[in-house]
C-alpha cells in the first residue's frame, strides 16, 4: 500500500514539473517496486512508459526517452 500511495504522489507530482519526474525515474526506475513504478508512469506517453518498464526489467539499459 505504501509503495501504491509514492507511486501516486509521483504520478501528481509531474504533473507540476515532469522534467523532474523524468529526472528521478532515470535515476531510481531500475530498482523501484513495480507498483510503485507503474503508478508513476500512469500518465506518461507510451513510448516513455514502456521505456522505463524496460528499465526494470533490464537495468543496464540507460538510453533516455523524451
């Protein structure tokens, strides 16, 4: 539930500043919970969606998706 609720605040959060979001996504997306994560992205388009699930799923893959 935790993770479910940052994942949100996350989500709210870029909607004020999405390049800060995107910012801390390429940082922390590789090792976040996958809930936390998907809640995150929610809003993103989805090329940048998909982006950053590849990045959990394959860490050293750091190519940025803007």
């Amino acid at each position: 539930l935790v993770n479910k609720g940052t994942g949100w605040m996350l989500r709210y959060a870029g909607d004020k500043d999405k390049k800060k979001l995107l910012s801390f996504l390429d940082k922390y997306a590789a090792t976040m919970p996958g809930s936390l994560l998907r809640n995150a992205i929610e809003k993103l388009d989805k090329k940048q969606r998909e982006h950053y699930m590849n990045l959990k799923e394959n860490p050293k893959s750091k190519e940025k998706v803007n």
